[in-house]
C-alpha cells in the first residue's frame, strides 16, 4: 500500500497554507486566539467578538509580558477622531475591562485620546480574518516572539501573506451543492441552485423559466436581508425589489436572481443589526458602517460572476438601481446589456435609508426627489 500523501499536497487536506488559515479561521470563530507571524512580528491575536472579562484575563495572562492593545481598522480610527491611512494600534488602561473594550469597538459616542501607532503587516492580517468570519472588525493582540511550551503546539500559526491569499481564492472553491425546483407563489417552477464556497456560505441561484443562456438574461443581484426579504420591514426597500424583481421576470417567463450571503451589505447580521442601532442614535447607512469599522459596502461581486459563469450566463440585463453595481459586475467580464430599475413603496420608514442611498451611494430613484446638501 503505497503511503498517504502529505497535507501540502493532498487533494483532500488542499495546500499546507490554506489549510492553516482555514483552522486559524475556525479558532477565531471559535473564540481562541492564534498566532500571526510577518518580517519581524509574532502577534497573538483574538477577536473582540464575544469577549469577556475571563477571556481578556486570560489573554492577558497569556501575552505576558507584553499588554494586549487593540486593532482597529482606518474606518474605526476616524470614527474614534484619530486620523488614520490605514490599521491602528490602541493602547489599552491596564484596569479596561471586556465592556470598555467592546464600547471602543461599536459605539458612535467613543473617543480616544491617548497615543496610537500605525498597524503592523501581522496585525492587518488579523483584521481581514475576522472580517473574512464576519466578526467586529476589532481585535486584541500582543508580541510574543517566545512563546513556546504546550501553548507553542495548541495555538494555530499562520503567516500573514497566506491570509490575503486565503480570502482572494475562497470564492474560487465555489460548487453546485444541490439544487431542486420550487413552485413560486404565481404557480410557476423556479429552479434553486444552492452554491457553496470554502467558508461555507450558501449562495442561491433561482433560475425563474428556462432562460436562453446564448443570450442576454434578466439578473438581479440580491443581497440577502433577512428583515425586509422574510419580515417585510419598511426599514428598507430590500424585500420590495425582490418582489418587484422576481415578478418582472415572471411576467417575461425568464431570469434569474442570485440570493447573495451578503447582509447589511457584507457586514453580515449581527453587525447588521449593530449598524442599526447606530442608525437609530443619528448616523446614516453609510457613517454606520464605516463607525463599526467596515468599508460603506463590503460586497464583492465576484461570487455572482462565478455563479453566473457556471450557469452558462455571461450577457445580463441587470435590475438594480445601483449604478455601482453595474460598474463592478462588469469589471468581472460580465457584459452588462442594459439596466431595469426596481422602484420600491416609499414610506416614512425607509425614506431616510432610501435617500442616504440616492445622495451618498448615487443610487437612481424615479420616485425620490433628494437635495444634494441633505443629511440622512
């Protein structure tokens, strides 16, 4: 019998460095620390998501001698009134406690006053795991170059290059996992084509008639939102363009919507839902997430053209009122045809959020009429 082949080159354990940051990434969700090595670094990092007062002196502990500091991101940072270009390091009071430290991460009225140091490579890294996880963009970590002992064999190691490398091929292991056809409330069959990458996020495809794939397709792009999709909230216009989407291609007995696993426009839920406290203490859509450390829009919409290539579909007519959209999806190499605008109920809870978008992200509204200089 001939002998099994290693990890760095198994087919089934995939390549040594992916399969590190794969585990690094399930220890982080995990809420175990790992370690991220670069040129000169040895960081011990551990997410602020779901931390305690037991898990920060423990972490504390074991940093020593070293004081855990915070990572932010640049987004995070100006929020906090630091100017920043990139990842800040935050010293923290030696008496901080998990609740001081979680408010320093989300909440809109922090500021911090004290001296703050660029990030260094190790520690970025750090960051882009935990938003790869959909976590708090926030992260403890400590230098360690010595730890050795049990904890050298139980904690995860990584490089850091290997975490950029991780996140831009995930999407690449995209699969069909199943699919099955489904009758629509109208009585007509949708076939759902579920897709799976290597983070195990589900991505649907619901393929409404038996489109001609030769030729330009009826697509929209559809993040999921679990509140205005399954709940209907009239916080947002996101379960009405969906209807309005699903019926327009209906009516032409053609299309297709891609179900994105992109909530709150890629921050994922809970941190959805952080934003939306936010909103309800004064900040618009976009200062919300930028506020929790995230980019305005962390959608990336090179999943949908993997799933669309996959279907055999490479000409769109895209139903957005997204201009942006249309931009990104075409540097993918889908060739965009033409656009259909999705005009959703105005009410006097979605107003707000809808103008944000009109003014701030350059969304087209027929229905709206937004000055330039409003605030939202």
């Amino acid at each position: 019998m001939s002998a099994a082949r290693s990890p760095a080159s198994s087919a089934l354990f995939g390549n040594k460095e992916c399969l590190g940051v794969s585990r690094a990434l399930g220890e982080l969700q995990a809420r175990r620390p790992i370690r991220i090595d670069a040129p000169g670094e040895a960081l011990l990092a551990l997410s602020v998501e779901g931390l305690d007062d037991q898990r920060l002196s423990e972490f504390a502990v074991l940093c020593r001698p070293n004081a855990p500091e915070l990572i932010i991101t640049q987004q995070r940072a100006r929020a906090l009134g630091i100017e920043a270009l990139t990842e800040m390091t935050l010293p923290l009071c030696a008496m901080a406690d998990a609740g001081a430290i979680f408010n320093l991460a989300v909440e809109s009225t922090s500021c911090f006053t004290g001296s703050t140091k660029p990030a260094g490579r190790a520690a970025t890294a750090a960051i882009l795991l935990v938003k790869v996880s959909r976590s708090l963009p926030t992260v403890l970590a400590a230098s360690v170059p010595n730890l050795g002992g049990d904890l050298m064999h139980s904690i995860v190691a990584i490089e850091a290059d290997a975490v950029d490398r991780f996140a831009a091929e995930a999407m690449n292991t995209l699969m069909v996992a199943s699919e099955a056809s489904i009758p629509l409330p109208s009585g007509a069959l949708a076939r759902f084509v579920v897709f799976r990458d290597a983070l195990g996020a589900d991505q649907v495809a619901i393929i409404v008639g038996k489109p001609d794939f030769s030729k330009q397709v009826p697509v929209r792009l559809h993040s999921a939102c679990l509140t205005g999709d399954v709940f209907g909230s009239r916080r947002c216009d996101c379960g009405d363009q969906l209807r309005l989407a699903l019926a327009y291609m209906e009516s032409l007995g053609e299309g297709v919507i891609l179900y994105l696993a992109q909530e709150g426009r890629g921050i994922g839920l809970a941190n959805k839902m952080r934003a939306y406290q936010l909103q309800d203490g004064g900040l618009d859509t976009c200062d919300a997430n930028t506020a929790l450390g995230f980019e305005d829009d962390e959608r990336d919409y090179r999943i949908a053209a993997l799933m669309l290539r996959t279907l055999g579909c490479t000409q769109v007519v895209l139903l957005t009122n997204n201009p942006a959209k249309l931009e990104r999806l075409a540097k993918t190499g889908i060739k965009i045809s033409a656009r259909v605008p999705l005009e959703a109920p105005i009410n006097r809870d979605n107003k707000r959020y809808l103008t944000t978008k009109a003014v701030r992200s350059g969304h087209k509204f027929l229905n709206l009429k937004a000055s330039v200089g409003e605030k939202s």
